[in-house]
C-alpha cells in the first residue's frame, strides 16, 4: 500500500489514533515552532480532518522531501 | 522506554539534523539490495552499525535477514548472515559467516533472554522481538540499535565463534553459543550482493523482515577508521557508545569511500561517497518513522 505523508495540526493532535498511522503524536517529527507535525501514512487517501486532528497537507514522498528541506522543518548543523 | 537520544527531537542542533526517513519493508516481499560491491572477507576486521525496528506483531520461526552478503545462487563463498529468528529455544540474533560453505565456517548466537535479558527486555525463549511485545528495550520510536564487530583471522586459521561480538542499545551481549568448522579460505576476489531485509543468495520470501531500518554505517576497517577520523574514539566500545548515543556517525567524521554510510533519506545511495546505491525491490519505500 502506498505511503502518504501527512503535515498535521499538532493543536488537538495528543490523542489521534487513526488506523493507518506509522507515529504516536509524541514521536512525530515537529516543525521549529512545533506547530505542525510530519507522520507517513498507509491507508486510503485522507480528509481534511482525521479524528478531530487537522491535516495541512497531503504529500508524496518527492514533495516532502522538499517542504522538510524549508526553514520552517530544517535547521542545518552548525558544526 | 529508552529516550531517543539527540536523534530525533528536532527543532534543536541534532547530530543528523536531515534525519526525516527510515527505510520501510512490508514483510511479504520488500527487499533492498546491490549487486558488484566486491566482498567482505574474513580477514579483515568489520562493523556494522543500524537501527532497527520490527513492526510484525506475531512471529514466526523463520529466520528473518536483517542484512547479509551472497554471490547469487551462491551460499557458499563469503556468505555472511545477520539475521534474527523467533523460535521456541531459538530467540535469537545470529551472525554467521560461511568462507567455503558450512564446512568452513562461524556462527554466533546472542539468545535475547537469559544472560542478555537485562539488556533486551526480552523475559524467556518465547518472549519475542516483536512490535506487540513491550517488554523489548526500544527507543521511543520502537528502534532497536545493533552494532556488529567482527575480527578477522589469517587465512588458513580456524574460524572462531569468538570473533564477533554484538552490541544491543551500545551494551555489549553475552554470546549463547557458537558453531564453528574448517578454517578461514582464500576465495579470491568474488562478485558479492548485499542485501536488506533479503537473503541475496537466493531472493526467498521467507526470510524477508518487517521492518524499518534506518542509519546504517560499514567500517571495512576499524583501524584505518580510527586514524583518520576525529571520531574520538579508540576502541570498538567506544564507537559503539558514539553511534548509539547520537544516532548517526554525522559530526566528527571525515567522508571518505573507504566507510559506507546509508541515511535512508528518501535515497537509496550511500551520503558519504562510498558509490553504492541499493535497488529497492516490491515496493521498499521509506517511512518517516525515522529512528
């Protein structure tokens, strides 16, 4: 099965247990200011909400790589 | 549960700070693999480091690869297995590495139970490294860390089961037994495949692994590396220590070909210019359920 990858609200996020998903909301991966979570995803294509979770955007692989290398999701090594 | 280290929670300085993917195997036919990267041979000393999270919630008594080394359709010359099998008895990771078939060969088994139970969480023989077992020592995203460290012997010497050691989460196992026969051959310079998640002797079904496995770092040779890295570091332990405790080797080494580093970072080629790229068969595809 495919895996869509899913920027989600982190606001209401601590309980989300759709079936499908491949994070808890503790180990998802957070943006900078922690307001967005990233999660991979195995199911059929999402709505606009997911057990009252809000989902920003729905991806493929290609197009995450490319919003994760943004300053929003990526701080380079200083070293 | 152990904490993920400086590996994952970003937005703060992390050792990998790229480190979004882990490479994903749906246990029915998924596989990664790459034909012409020569061979490991056994006289030279090897390591291996990678993370490693199985998702099967039952087990089976199949042996499930985790990496290996074949010719194909060749079991026989510079076979190496690293895989773990749940069986009643038989809970267990094993390293084995054939020079000319099992008549000239190393085995080393690391029960998880027993002597090691403290370090896997592992309970009994029956208690399994499953995805629905939480007794297992895992981090917060459900990895495992393994390093392997294999010392290399002159050819024509025996082969030891004492050769190799296994790290769980940078503790050094206790090895349950070993098996060994005949002594180290010569193979000469042999076409080999690597494989994960696959036996890349014969490509079998049966042995593939569902799981994602992530950071995977090869040191060819542990003395070579330590000289010319500033990985602070002198001794295996050490490295291992370092490995497990940032996550990824990132941030003191030098790239350089004679090491190979696979971040699984939606890319199936190694990032540190050792000029290997895995072909994932069946649908492998990458999770962002990273370590």
């Amino acid at each position: 099965m495919e895996t869509t990858y899913l920027i989600i609200s982190t606001e209401n996020a601590q309980t989300m247990n759709f079936a499908g998903l491949e994070q808890t909301f503790e180990s998802c991966r957070k943006s900078v200011d922690e307001s967005m979570c990233l999660i991979s995803y195995k199911g059929p294509m999402p709505n606009d909400t997911f057990d009252g979770v809000t989902i920003i955007n729905t991806m493929d692989i290609q197009e995450c790589l490319t919003v994760m290398q943004t300053s929003e999701w990526f701080i380079a090594n200083e070293e | 549960m152990i904490s993920v280290f400086a590996r994952n929670y970003g937005p703060v300085t992390i050792c990998d700070p790229n480190n979004f993917y882990a490479a994903s195997f749906d246990g029915v036919d998924d596989y990664a693999i790459v034909s012409g990267v020569g061979s490991i041979k056994a006289t030279t000393d090897y390591f291996w480091s990678y993370w490693i999270k199985y998702n099967n919630t039952t087990s089976d008594g199949n042996l499930r690869w985790q990496w290996g080394q074949s010719i194909s359709g060749n079991n026989q010359e510079d076979f190496i297995r690293i895989l773990y099998q749940a069986a009643t008895g038989n809970n267990r990771i094993e390293f084995n590495y054939r020079t000319s078939g099992t008549a000239n060969q190393m085995t080393t088994y690391w029960n998880l139970y027993g002597a090691n139970s403290s370090i896997t969480g592992s309970t009994s023989s029956t208690d399994y490294w499953n995805a629905s077992n939480t007794n297992i020592n895992v981090n917060a995203n459900g990895y495992v860390h393994l390093a392997f460290a294999y010392s290399g012997a002159a050819v024509g010497q025996p082969s030891s089961a004492s050769s190799v050691r296994c790290y769980w989460n940078g503790q050094l196992m206790t090895a349950t037994a070993g098996a060994t026969s005949g002594n180290i051959i010569n193979n000469g310079v042999t076409n080999n495949q690597w494989g994960i998640g696959i036996n890349p002797y014969n490509l079998s079904t049966s042995n593939v692994s569902n799981m994602y496995f992530d950071s995977l770092f090869m040191i060819p040779d542990m003395a070579v590396f330590k000289s010319v890295n500033g990985f602070g570091a002198s001794n295996e332990a050490q490295i291992v220590q370092i490995l497990y405790n940032n996550g990824c080797p990132t941030g003191g080494i030098v790239n350089d070909a004679r090491w190979l580093e696979m971040e699984f970072e939606n890319s199936w080629t190694d990032s540190n210019g050792y000029g290997i790229t895995l072909t994932a068969a069946n649908g492998a595809t990458f999770t962002s359920n990273h370590a």
